[in-house]
C-alpha cells in the first residue's frame, strides 16, 4: 500500500470512528525475510475494511486513484455485491464526498 492509500485509509477509519461504525482492517506483517504478509486462511483478496453499524454492514477496498483490484479482490467484490443485507464498495479518495454521506447520512 503505497503512502497515500495508507492516509485515505486512515481517513475513513477514522471518520467511520468517530460516526459510530465499528471498524475491522486486517494489518500485514513484516516477516523475517523482509517481505510483508498478511496471515489469512480461506481465500485471498477480502476487502480491506468491514465496517458495522447496525442495522448496516459495509465492506470496503480501498484503492489509490486510478489503482485497480486483482483478480481475487474483484472476486471477492462480486460475491459479496450478491448478498442480500450487504453494501460492498471499491472506494478511491475521488469517493470521498459519498463516503462522508454514507458513513454520517447513511446514505448511498
């Protein structure tokens, strides 16, 4: 994750905070050998925040501006854009006005 994806990162956790969200991100790990991991069972790709707020449920890859998701990550955004009770979002920093008013309003 480059510089500005870890600050537009850091941007929604913290204004999902501070809204009332609950907010889960899985952080990767420096391993031994220099490389930078982060440890999962299943498959790869799941979105990088989960958000709650009940009654809503959000899940969230972020991405820099003009950053695309692998294929694993799309994967995983098809699947859960097909469940019922369930928002699933590609977010960049362009998003930001909408992120605001789904995060506060609750709106799309």
């Amino acid at each position: 994750m480059t510089e500005r994806e870890r600050d537009f990162q850091r941007a929604v956790i913290d204004l999902a905070r501070l809204t009332g969200w609950r907010v889960h991100h899985t952080r990767p790990a420096l391993t031994q050998r220099g490389r930078w991991l982060t440890p999962i069972q299943g498959d790869a790709g799941f979105p990088d925040l989960v958000l709650c707020r009940p009654p809503r449920l959000i899940l969230a890859e972020l991405k820099r501006v003009g950053g695309k998701p692998t294929a694993e990550q799309q994967a995983w955004l098809e699947t859960l854009q097909a469940c019922a009770g369930v928002e699933c979002y590609l977010w960049t920093p362009n998003d930001w006005d909408a992120i605001v008013r789904m995060l506060t309003e609750g709106g799309t």
